[in-house]
C-alpha cells in the first residue's frame, strides 16, 4: 500500500497570503488529520476530518481551516499567514475507529517571509 | 483532557548501551498510547502501540515499551542502541476519536 502523500513538500509564502495544503492518505483510511510542528510549540493537532465531516478541532485561529472530498484526500488552507505559521504541516490518516493508529506523511515544510 | 509529558528535552547514550526513554501520560480512562520515532526533516514513524492486555509491548527496530498504570508512565526501552537510532521520540496518547496529544518529545544522540 502506498503511504500517506502531502503535497507541496516546501513552500515559501509572503505574510498577508493564503496556502492551501493537500494530503492523500492510505487506501482505506477515512480519518485524516492535520497536525503542526514547531521547534517551540511541539506538535500540535489542528483538525479531523472523518467521512467529509470535520469531527474534532484544535486550539488554532479560524484562519485555519480544512476540508475532506469523497475520496478521503483532504486540504487544508491558512489564510492571511503570519510569520509564526512557518512550520512542518503533519498530515495523518487512520481508518477512524477509535484507537487505531495514525499514519503520517513526510509533510510540508511552510516558510513565512 | 489528556495530556503527556515527555521528562527528558535530550538524551545522549553511547552505541551499544541500553535506553529508556520516559513518558508519562494523565487521562481519565485506559488511554491508547503510542510511541513515535522522527527523524530530521520526516513524518512520524509507528513504533509500537498499546491499547489493552498484555503490559509489555513489542515494536519495530527492536524497541519495547511497558504500561504501568499505578505509575501512568509508557516507557519506552531498547537493550541495545544503534547509531541510526539518532532521531527525535514521541510519545502519545489517544482517546476517542483520534483526538492524539504528543508529548514534546525527546531527542537522542548516539555516541560512537
């Protein structure tokens, strides 16, 4: 099976713009789930989406937001980026029943200048 | 909520010798809990799970861990450390609905 695909890897932004993030989880796999990693903060949980459906939520500002189609694929979008949105965007997908585990993708590393 | 913490922001052991890693963990109820290996620049890699049952628990690459639930703790051990060990461990824990808390992590360096 192929693993957990995000797309761009890197990305280079300019404060004030909008990004929109994209994942490809397992075949299977119906949860899909954001995270952000910072070297202060940690790794963070952003959303979950599961079936279309966002099912829960973070601590993170309405500037973040997400979606989830038909085929599981899920984007997520940062509008209005500051400086400290710079950070690796974690995508995770599992198949959603509580207690499975979370299968990552390698992420994309977003810069803010 | 649930929430994990991660007592050592860096280890350093020397290639051969055994680690354990720490993670305590706080929930309400059994958690799901997890142990994750990254390495610079990558996701997060499964090393072992525990849901229920059996308190030690096998995972890849040679690594275990042990539930202690009077202590709330998910150590993680391996006897013996390989230079490609190198690499940042997260600790987690999971509740319902993949609503996952991870510790802050804790680097390891390998000493030749």
């Amino acid at each position: 099976k192929a693993g957990v695909t995000q797309t761009p890897r890197y990305l280079i932004k300019t404060r004030g713009q909008q990004v929109t993030l994209s994942c490809s989880p397992i075949s299977g796999h119906r949860s899909v789930s954001w995270y952000q990693q910072t070297p202060g903060q940690g790794l963070q949980f952003l959303f979950e989406y599961f079936s279309e459906t966002q099912r829960n939520k973070g601590n993170f500002p309405g500037r973040f937001s997400g979606r989830q189609f038909s085929n599981s694929r899920s984007e997520m979008n940062v509008s209005t980026l500051e400086l400290g949105d710079s950070a690796l965007y974690l995508c995770a997908s599992s198949l959603g029943t509580s207690g499975y585990e979370q299968y990552f993708g390698p992420g994309t590393r977003l810069t803010v200048t | 909520a649930q929430s994990v913490t991660q007592p050592d922001i860096h280890i350093t052991v020397s290639e051969g010798a055994s680690l354990e890693l720490r993670c305590n963990y706080s929930y309400g109820a059994t958690p799901y809990l997890f142990w994750y290996v990254q390495s610079p620049g990558q996701g997060l890699q499964l090393l072992l799970k525990y849901f229920s049952g059996d308190t030690l628990v096998q995972g890849i690459k040679g690594f275990e861990a042990e539930f202690k639930r009077s202590q709330s703790s998910f150590n993680l051990r391996k006897p013996s450390v390989h230079w490609s060990d190198a690499a940042e461990y997260f600790c987690a824990v999971g509740a319902q609905r993949n609503d996952m808390r991870f510790g802050a992590g804790t680097r390891l360096t390998v000493k030749p």
